[in-house]
C-alpha cells in the first residue's frame, strides 16, 4: 500500500483533521525506547503522529481514551501457518484476538503456491476445506491478489515454501533434482520472490523436504537471495540433532549469502535439555541469523513425521511388515541421519490432537495403545494406517529452555498457528493453546518473571520482524507507518487458552486496528476486516 495522502515518515501535510484519536495511553513505539505518556492519531489507514501528553494533541473526527493502557504496534507473527484461512476463516478470531495485525504464512516448506494438488490445499487447510474453493491461482501474485479479495481481518506476507516447489517439480520422488529440475525449482523461487514473497522456507523433518540434501537448499536459497528475500527454515531436527541441524541452516546462510531465520527454536526431547544457551550462542555468532518461538512447553506437529524417510505414510502397510525391526528402531530411537521424535521424550507425551475415532482426541498414544490392547509402537503404525494425516501434540520441552529462549533479543514471538475459532475449523478439536493464546502469554511472561521489559518484548514482536522480513512501514509507531496497532493494559494481558481447553480467547486487549480500522475491539465485539496481502520491500 502507498503512502498516505500527503503524507511522508515523520511529517503529514494533508489530513487536516485526523480520522481517530487514541490518547491518554502510555506509548510503547516498537522502537524498544522508553514508554511515555502520549497519544496518536490515525488518518487514512497510517498513523499521522505520535505525541507526548504534554504536546496537544489536534481534534480528530472521534477520539478514544486509552489511560491505563499501552498503545503498541499491532503485533507480526511471522511463524503462522494460516495460509489459506483468508478463504475458510477470514474473520481469524484467534489471531486479531491475541493483537496480532500481520502474518507471514508458507512456513516449514508448505505454501499456497504452486499448489500441486487439491489435497495439499486440503493439508494447509488444516483438513477443514470448509467452503473453500479449489485454488485456482497460476502464480505467486494471483495469491496475493486472492488474498486482497477476501480482506481477511489481519495482514498476510507469505514465504514460498521448498516442499511445495519440490512436490510440483519431482512429486513423490525421494531423489535429488537433475540440473534442469534444479533450474525449474530455482525458477519458482525466483518468480515468488519477485512477486512480493519475503523469501524461501524448508521444512526438513516432513515429506518431501525431508529428501533434500543441503546443496538442493542452497540452490533455491541462491534465488531467494537473488530477490531479496530470506531462509527460514524447520530445521532437520530439534532434539538429538539440533546442533548440527541449526550449523546446517547457518551453513545455507552463509553459501547462498542472505538472512537465516530458524524457524519455532527449541530444545526438544531430554537429551538436549538444559542446551538453550548454547544454541542461542550459535545464532549470535553467525553472521546473520535471527529466530522464533512460541512460548509453550510442548510442539505440534503431524504424526507422519515421526516416519523416517525410506517409509513414507503411503507406503507404510507395506515397510511395516517387510521391515518392522528396523522402522521401530527408526521411529523410537533414531538413525544416524534421522531423528526420533520420541527418544528423549516418550509415547505417553504425545498426544493426538486428530483422531480415527474421537474419544481418542486429547489421549496419548500410549492411553490408545492400552485401548487397542497394543504396544505403543503398533498402535502408531495401526493410528497411521487409518489416517495418514493426524496431528499430534508433543510434550517434549523444558520450562528453563524455554524462558530462556524468550528471553533472547534475536528471537521474535511467533504463534505457529492456523487460524481458529471455537465454532469454526478445528473447533472441535483439542488444538494446541499456542493458536489463542502466544503473544499474550510472552507479554504475561515477561511482566511476571521480570525477563524482558515491556518494551523490549514489544520490540520482538513488532519492529524486528518487521524489519527482518521486509515488511516496509509496518512494527513501529512512525508517522506515515500503516495504522496497524493494538491497545491492551499491561497488567491484565494474558492467555487463557490451555491443553485441556484450548478454545479460549485471551484477556486485557481492548482494541486492535489493522490498516487504520477497528478490527475487533472489546466493547463491540465486531470484527471489521482490513488484512491486505503484504509484500516484500
Ligand atoms: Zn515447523
């Protein structure tokens, strides 16, 4: 979106009586600077200018006293996976709700486009098409465009996905690209990027990504680069191999030469427990390397990437008779080149979030197991065999790794979410608490333990990612900035959303705008949409 009307960064000349203004609050700018006292207004969808309570603010059309609450850039979750909800859920309650106005989708490897098949829309829908249409765009910017006809409540910025490339060019093949496939691959990324895509993702622990080698990675990287854009990556394992797997994400940062972004950091599975500062370490040593995380004790993810990959989902039946020891061995402890997502942690944390039968919805595989009256091994491969595409949640994290991994400057808060809503996709379902509930929680956590001040853990919401995935004008509180902001009182704001009853809104948030218009707000309740398809630069 252009600038507004007569307006230039630090100066506005034409709106002579602003729309809104917010005033009495305390202003925490994104800038990480110290909070005052203040006001703001917004005039055509960008904010006209920010003032200290001892400047007189001008009349606007309407103003709105805020006293008690913090006025901040509305918040960028730049690990979300609601690439399609524009078009299933385009009210997004559980994102507008947490404060965020901005999301970058096409995470770990997946995005909207090329789009292969219908059951890959059908995967990034969360298995809820709902009313979706069958996809129809032929490019990157027909995306963006699809995206701007549906206003969705909050902004999209999307990354092209690796895995989705791979699939179009290679499909099922577990091979490396010939020179020529190579050159198509790098051709899609090329384009995306050019078209407004913020840059490449991989997802190295799921189908197909998991059959890359680096040298593929660093390839496409390459092309991003090209354009601008940067790598975020799923890396090839957070447990056991998280050491190697972020030196690998680093090593295609400084090969291709552009910005690495690991993808949720954590340190998943006992066996790396108590390792946060080391891993952190490695991030601040390299040359350009920034992470995300979502708060929360626990990951979400699909059941199928517990599978190694010489034993897809589709041909399971098959390996699992002719070769049980050896995937069991695979699945439960691992390979040299392959991580368990079970060593270190155990089948009776994880725990179904989709299920054959609902009664298992919310149960660990070992409870299902004891119902099958199997070992928790088979009842995996039985689970599987009935659904290849069951989510799972993983209790496999420590709370100290955790808190210190927030606490870091160089990792912003990401939700890894896909949009929801109690009565809407996924409603019914035991959904990971991160969907409802991650920026206040991190605001929550911050206030409580006295890790971060507030300004400082706005700033990892706001202007860094902002800056980070080239989204211009946007995460800072700056005259001529997108009208992209959140109200919320710093001493009530936090989650409610929990494991047990994970479709609950959080409290302390009064107003969110997005573009200059009240999304949602406390007191109305209305949600009004103004999201736009962000592009890079
Ligand atoms: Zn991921």
């Amino acid at each position: 979106m252009a600038g507004p009307r007569g307006c230039s960064p630090g100066r506005c000349y034409g709106a002579t009586v602003p729309d809104l203004l917010l005033t009495d609050g305390t202003i925490v700018d994104g800038s990480g600077s110290v909070p005052f006292e203040g006001w703001l207004t917004i005039a055509d969808g960008h904010i006209g200018a920010v003032g200290r309570m001892h400047e007189p603010p001008p009349s606007a059309a309407s103003t709105i006293r805020v006293a008690g609450q913090v006025v901040a850039p509305g918040f960028i979750d730049v690990h979300n996976h609601s690439d399609l909800s524009p078009f299933v859920v385009p009210d997004m309650p559980s994102t507008i709700r947490q404060g965020v106005t901005t999301v970058v989708v096409g995470n770990c490897g997946s995005s909207p486009w090329p789009l292969s098949s219908w059951d890959e829309a059908v995967d990034l829908a969360y298995g809820e098409p709902g009313s979706l249409p069958r996809p129809d765009w032929r490019s990157w910017s027909a995306y963006l465009e699809a995206i701007d006809a549906a206003t969705p409540a909050v902004n999209i910025a999307a990354l092209i996905g690796h895995g989705s490339v791979r699939r179009e060019v290679l499909g099922s093949q577990r091979r490396a690209p010939t020179p020529e496939e190579l050159d198509r691959m790098q051709g899609f990324v090329r384009d995306a990027v050019a078209d407004g895509a913020v840059g490449v993702s991989t997802g190295l622990i799921y189908v197909p990504g998991i059959s890359a080698a680096t040298e593929e990675i660093v390839v496409l990287a390459r092309a991003a680069a090209a354009e601008g854009g940067l790598y975020a990556s799923h890396i090839r394992g957070e447990g056991r191999d998280l050491f190697r797997a972020v030196a690998e994400a680093l090593e295609i940062g400084d090969r291709a030469e552009l910005p690495v972004h690991v993808s949720h950091l954590k340190c998943e599975s006992s066996r790396v427990w108590g390792r946060a500062a080391e891993v952190l370490a490695m991030i601040h040593d390299a040359a350009d390397a920034t992470a995300d995380q979502y708060p929360y004790t626990a990951w979400n993810s699909s059941l199928s990437s517990f599978l190694p990959p010489w034993a897809p989902a589709g041909d399971l039946g098959t390996i699992a008779r002719a070769d049980r020891d050896r995937l069991r061995t695979a699945v439960e402890i691992g390979e040299t080149d392959f991580q368990s997502s079970v060593d270190g942690v155990g089948w009776d944390r994880i725990v179904l979030v989709t299920a054959p039968e609902p009664r298992w919805r919310g149960r660990s595989v070992t409870d299902v197991a004891t119902d099958l009256g199997l070992e928790p091994f088979e009842a995996f491969i039985e689970l599987l065999e009935r659904d290849p595409n069951l989510a799972c949640i993983g209790h496999a994290m420590s709370h100290a790794d955790v808190d210190t991994i927030l606490a870091d400057p160089l990792v912003f808060v990401a939700s890894d979410a896909s949009a929801t809503a109690p009565d809407g996709p996924g409603g019914d379902l035991p959904v990971h608490p991160r969907d409802y509930g991650t920026f206040p929680r991190a605001l929550a956590a911050a206030r409580d333990r006295g890790s971060l001040p507030l300004q400082a853990m706005v700033r990892k919401m706001t202007s860094l990612p902002a800056d980070r995935f080239g989204l211009r004008n946007r995460g800072s509180l700056r005259a001529g900035y997108a009208a992209d902001v959140v109200v919320f009182d710093p001493a009530a704001i936090r989650d409610t959303s929990t494991f047990e009853a994970p479709h609950a809104f959080p409290v302390g948030i009064s107003h969110v705008f997005v573009n200059g218009v009240l999304g949602w707000s406390r007191t109305t309740a209305l949600t009004q949409r103004a999201g736009i398809a962000v592009r890079r630069g």
